[in-house]
C-alpha cells in the first residue's frame, strides 16, 4: 500500500550546506594560518559534511536511535588506532 | 514453511514480523549499515597509514597544491554530492509512487557517478605523465592507495546502480517496495561520505 | 609469487569471513523469535554475535595492511620499507590491531559452546549469566585496546608499552569470571560425563594454564625475557588447543548428532579424549621450561647454542609427544566418518537439552521449523523445581506461561 511518508526532508538545502562548507574548506585551505589551526577546522568541516549526509541522506535522522549508535560504532576504533600508533612517532 | 511466511509478509519495508524487536529496519537495510561498518575499518586502515606515516615522516609529503590539482578535484567533489543529492531524489520519488522520477533521477546518478570515475582517471594519467607515480616515495604510494581504493569503491558502486536503474525500468520497484533502491542508495552516500573525508585530508592538509 | 599468491588469498578469506559475520549479526540482531530476548539467548549465540563483530571490524584493518604488502610488492610502494620513509612498525600495528581481536574470534565461540555444554552434562543453570553475557561484551570491548602487548619488544614508544601492560592485565578479569562461573555451575551437579563434557572440562582447565602464562607475558618487562622464546609457544597452544580445540571437539560431537542424525562413538570418544589430554600436555607442558631457560622459537638447529645443547632431551620428549598426539587425532576422523554411516540413530533431543534446535528433527528439514518457535524462558532451566523432568526446553509453554506474541518488550 503506498503510504506517502512524512514530507521530505529539504534535499536541495542540505545540498546548498555542502556546497557552501566546501567553499569554505577550499577558502581554509589555502589561507597563511598555522598549520594546526588549518588541519582542526578543516576536519570540523569534513566531519559537519559528512554527519550531514549520514543524517539526512542517509536518513539517520529519522531511523530509530539504534541505528545511529551503528553507525558511529566503529568510530571510536579508527580514533584509538590511528592516535595510539601516531604517539608511536611524537615521542 | 516458516521462512517462506516470513518472506511473503505485508510489509516488506518494516522489520520482518514475528520476531523479537531487532534493530527496527528490515533486514536488508540492517545488513548494508553492517556492511558498511567493515567499510569503515577498511577506509581507516588505508587513511589512517597515511596520516600515521605523514606524521611519521612529514618530508615525503607535499603542500596542498603543489603536485595535485586541486581544483579539478574540488569540481570533482561537487559532482560526486550532487550524485547523492540525485541518488536521494530518486528514493524519495519511488517513495512517493512516482516511478518515472525514480528512473530519471537513477539515471542522473548513474551518469555523474560514471563522471567522477572518469574525471578520476583523467587526473591519474595526468599526474602519472608529471612522474608523480605510486612508487613515488610516501606520497605516491598513499595517494594513490587511497584515492585508488575509493574509485574502485565508486566503480563497483555504478555498477549495483546500473543494475538498480535497469530493475527500475523493468518495473520491479514500487511504494511499498523499493528495498534494492535505499540499499545501494546507502552504500552510494557512504563512498560520497568517504570521499568527503579523503578530500579534505588529502587534497587540503 | 608465493608472497603474492599468499596476499591475494588472505584478501579472499578476509572478506568470506566479513560476509559470514554480517549475516550472524543481522540474524541475531533482527530475526529472533517471540520471546528470544536478548537474556534469554543461549550464551554460544552471545559470543558467536560478539565474534561476528570482532570479524566485522577488525578483518579489514587487516585487509588494508595486506594490500599495502602487496601494492610494495608489486607496485613498488613505500608503505613498510625503511628506504624511503616507510615504517616497519607501522606493519605491525596494523597487525596486531586485527590479531589481538583475532586471537579472542578464535576463543570466544569455544567459551560459548562449553558453557552450553557444561550446563546441559550438569543439569543445572549455568551460574551467574548476566555477568558471563558482561563478561564477553567485556572481552569484545577490552581486546581492541591491548594489541601492543605483542609488540612489546618492538622497539615501539615506552609509553605505550606501559599503557597495553595496564590494559593487557585487565582483560585477564573478564575471563576469570567466566572460569569461575563454569567451575560454580559444575558445583553440586548432576554431572553426566559424556565426551563433550570430559572436552569442555578439559577446556576449562587447559584455558585456565594458558590464561596464567597469560599474565606473565602482559608484564612487560617479563616479557623481554620470554618474547619469542617456547614460554610464548606454550601459552598459544594452551589457549588454543587446550581452549579452543578441546572446545571444537566437544562441540562437534555435541552437535553431530542434530547435523548427521548419529550419535558419535563413545567409547572412541572416551579413548581419543583421554590419550588427546595426555600426549597433548606431554608435547607443550615441557615447552613452559623450555621458555624459561631461554630456548627461542623458529630456530632450526638449536644445538649451534651451547645453554641450548642441555634441553635436547626434552626437545626429543616434545617431538615424540607430538607425532603420536597427531596419530591419536586419526581416532576422532574415523570415529566423525564411521559414525556417519553406522552411528546409533539420534533423536531429536538425545542430551535432554533446552535449545530450541533441540525441538527440531535430527537432522533439521529445509526452514529448520515447521512453524515459528515461542520463546517462554532462558536455555538453562535445568533441574528447575517446575517440572518433574530435569530439563525444561525454552519453548515449551506451562500453565503460568503468557503468549511471548502478547507483550511487548
């Protein structure tokens, strides 16, 4: 039975949001800050992008909470991974 | 039999019925998220090398711009999230029961998809005629290691919607069915997902 | 070429295995009957589930370090070669970040299948479920953050040494309670000593000598005496052979006969069992010594060392042991191929057990189920004052029993 469900979310708009964080990271990228500086707020948009397109096109928003605590499960073991073995080389 | 009820059940889009409360998605959609959970550990395996040897040592790599192009690269991104934005308009259209949106919105994705590959691969056999080549100390062999598994991760991606787009043309979606659809659609955010991350890490750090 | 051929084929297996064990986790995730809660599962689901994960995600950390091996075979990358900037260690993270999760994928199911067996031969409630159940997600949690403990004499951050010592010591808890809950449900049991529990006792105590050499090993400055010397030899195969190989026997011929429709032999059982334990602790028992006085693995001539030359004649014991523990093995394969064909006809519940597999013909039909299973109770309702039988099977409804299909949870 087609049941239509609730109304979209706003595709196009979430569409506008990454193209303007893109923007922003190419604007980021290439400005005379330091490096440090550059690298966390370039990840902070990599990351807000790609939460935007985990929630909403891939409809986390909308699933039940397990779902989300799926996705992000692994996580948490890429972070201990790449930090432990990076410590490995600043010591 | 008992499988068969199960499989014959109503709703095909609900959790399947007659079983204890699960993840609340039916099973087809449970199982990509899975799949993709080991897609992820893969991805961290290969970018994670790559930021543990840049840091290990920093002299092998190369400023933003000095040896890839990033602006063809930027486009390039653009393109790939507007085959997602395509990608979710064709869910939401068979959502809505409007099958020939569904079919014109796969084809739109399998198109920009095929271009990104091509843009891809037009920027290798340019960087590969400058001498910038996989054994090409660290940066080579972590560019191309990553950005390589990535287009073989698409490729594979256009491939299921190719055959998505020709079920669809076929019919074999609809309101009440259209599971084929949202998991490769899942699959198809994920590699755009990776790519948003690979982009910036590698073309802008 | 064989370098090669090997990498491409761990590619393959690698991934079978992801596939496998993203249709255990979705299985167990979303396809349990009415009234399979989550605490009412049999506790060889619980830890297959928690190593279907372990599969799933640490599998492809060591997918992506194989095709680097191979792409600086064959395609001349840097990533593990010192020449131009690549890192040996980093090989050996990647590793060992999928190998310590590795070696708790290969122990988890025989912990699983032993508590199921060690309750069914006692015919009483396996003790302290709950906290075996947190006792496994426990290990599934703890065994990604102790991967260095192989590494400690690597050459690697010191600090990091301390940090997997810390953390290797801990993960030694979570398997201590699940020994201490085998021994409390063996305690005051009506203990049936049939083959799969002589293996699964043996599993228990095997794991229990392993585990111990375990904790030597974690400290890390007794490890820079015994790393890669026969000490390391010793535990792994008490862990594995004596903990999941002992593991695997019971296991097979607890379920053989609902996969074949035979039982297994067992007096070939007793006798196999019997001079397996034997000949086994013969071959690695001795190898503890051998550690200790410094004897170091993957050495083919070990007489050109002098403090070596003394060991010879236990070298020799360990070598006899082994061939004729492997001649021993033979009495399993002929008893698994006999039994086939001239095995005594089982039926469908022949260990009086409460699993809802029990409750299916032997062997199960296409579907495993004529209708739907209900689920009213946990799998170890053994001995329970309810019911005048000593086993009481988790889909069998009593007076008192609600429809599962009427609440929700």
């Amino acid at each position: 039975m087609a049941e239509s469900k609730h109304t979209h979310p706003n595709y196009i708009g979430v569409f506008v949001a990454l193209g303007v964080l893109t923007g922003l990271e190419l604007l980021v990228a290439f400005l005379p800050w330091s490096q440090m500086t550059r690298i966390l707020i370039l990840l902070a948009l990599a990351v807000w992008k790609a939460a935007m397109v985990g929630l909403y096109y891939m409809h986390l928003r909308y699933e039940p909470g397990r779902m989300r605590w799926l996705a992000v499960a692994p996580l948490p073991l890429a972070v201990i991974l790449v930090y432990v073995v990076t410590r490995e080389f600043r010591w | 039999m008992a499988h068969a009820a199960a499989l014959d059940h109503e709703d095909v889009m609900q959790p399947p019925p007659g079983c204890e409360p699960g993840a609340g998605v039916y099973n087809e959609k449970l199982g990509m998220w899975v799949f993709l959970g080991s897609e992820i550990m893969f991805f961290t395996a290969l970018i994670g090398a790559y930021i543990i040897l840049r840091v290990a040592h920093p002299s092998s790599f190369k400023e933003p711009g000095e040896v890839l192009a990033v602006s063809i690269t930027a486009v390039n991104t653009f393109l790939l999230i507007c085959s997602s934005v395509t990608m979710v308009k064709a869910f939401a259209s068979v959502q809505d029961g409007n099958l020939a949106g569904l079919r014109k919105w796969l084809v739109a994705t399998v198109v920009i998809g095929a271009s990104f590959v091509g843009v891809q691969i037009y920027e290798y056999q340019h960087l590969i005629a400058k001498g910038f080549v996989p054994s090409e100390g660290l940066y080579g062999s972590t560019f191309y290691t990553m950005t390589g598994f990535h287009g073989f991760h698409v490729t594979i991606g256009v491939i299921c919607l190719i055959f998505v787009t020709i079920k669809a043309f076929q019919g074999k979606y609809t309101a009440s069915d259209h599971r084929g659809v949202e998991v490769v659609g899942l699959y198809w955010h994920f590699v755009d997902l990776v790519w948003i991350i690979l982009f910036t890490i590698v073309y802008l750090i | 070429m064989g370098q090669i051929l090997w990498c491409v084929s761990l590619i393959v297996l690698g991934l079978s295995s992801i596939l496998g064990s993203f249709n255990y986790i979705t299985t167990i995730v979303n396809m349990r009957a009415k009234g399979m809660h989550w605490m009412r599962l049999p506790l060889s689901i619980w830890c297959l589930f928690v190593t279907a994960i372990l599969v799933l995600l640490a599998m492809p950390i060591l997918s992506g370090a194989i095709i680097m091996l191979l792409f600086d075979q064959t395609l001349g990358t840097h990533f593990f070669g010192p020449a131009q900037g690549g890192q040996p260690l980093l090989w050996q993270h990647l590793f060992w970040f999928f190998g310590h999760p590795e070696v708790y994928i290969l122990i988890l199911p025989g912990m699983g299948f032993a508590s199921d067996i060690i309750a069914n031969a006692s015919r009483k409630p396996i003790f302290g479920y709950t906290s075996m159940v947190i006792a496994i997600l426990g290990i599934g949690v703890l065994g990604w953050i102790v991967w260095g403990h192989h590494m400690f004499m690597s050459g690697m951050n010191p600090t990091l040494g301390t940090t997997f010592m810390i953390s290797t010591m801990l993960i030694a808890v979570p398997s201590a309670i699940k020994v201490f809950n085998w021994l409390g449900t063996m305690w005051m049991g009506n203990i049936r000593f049939h083959v799969p529990m002589l293996h699964s006792i043996a599993f228990v105590s095997m794991f229990v000598i392993g585990g111990l050499s375990g904790v030597f090993m974690a400290s890390t400055p007794v490890d820079i005496y015994i790393h890669d010397t026969y000490f390391i030899v010793a535990h792994l195969h008490y862990v594995l052979f004596g903990g999941s190989l002992f593991a695997i026997f019971a296991a097979i011929t607890f379920w053989y006969p609902k996969m074949f429709g035979r039982m297994m032999n067992p007096t070939l059982g007793k006798v196999h069992f019997w001079l397996t334990l034997i000949f086994y602790n013969c071959v690695f028992f001795p190898m503890h010594n051998l550690g200790l006085k410094g004897h170091m693995r993957r050495l083919y001539d070990p007489n050109q060392y002098e403090f070596l030359k003394g060991l010879q004649g236990l070298n020799t014991f360990i070598s006899i042991s082994a061939f004729l523990l492997f001649t021993v093995q033979l009495i399993f394969a002929v008893n698994f191929i006999m039994s086939w064909f001239n095995g005594k006809k089982a039926s469908e519940n022949p260990w009086e057990d409460n699993g809802l597999e029990w409750t299916v013909p032997s062997p199960p039909p296409h579907g495993n189920f004529a209708s739907p299973p209900q689920v009213y109770r946990g799998p170890y309702e053994y001995s329970s004052p309810l019911v005048s039988e000593d086993f009481l099977p988790q889909d069998r409804q009593l007076p008192g029993d609600a429809s599962p299909a009427a609440h929700h949870t």
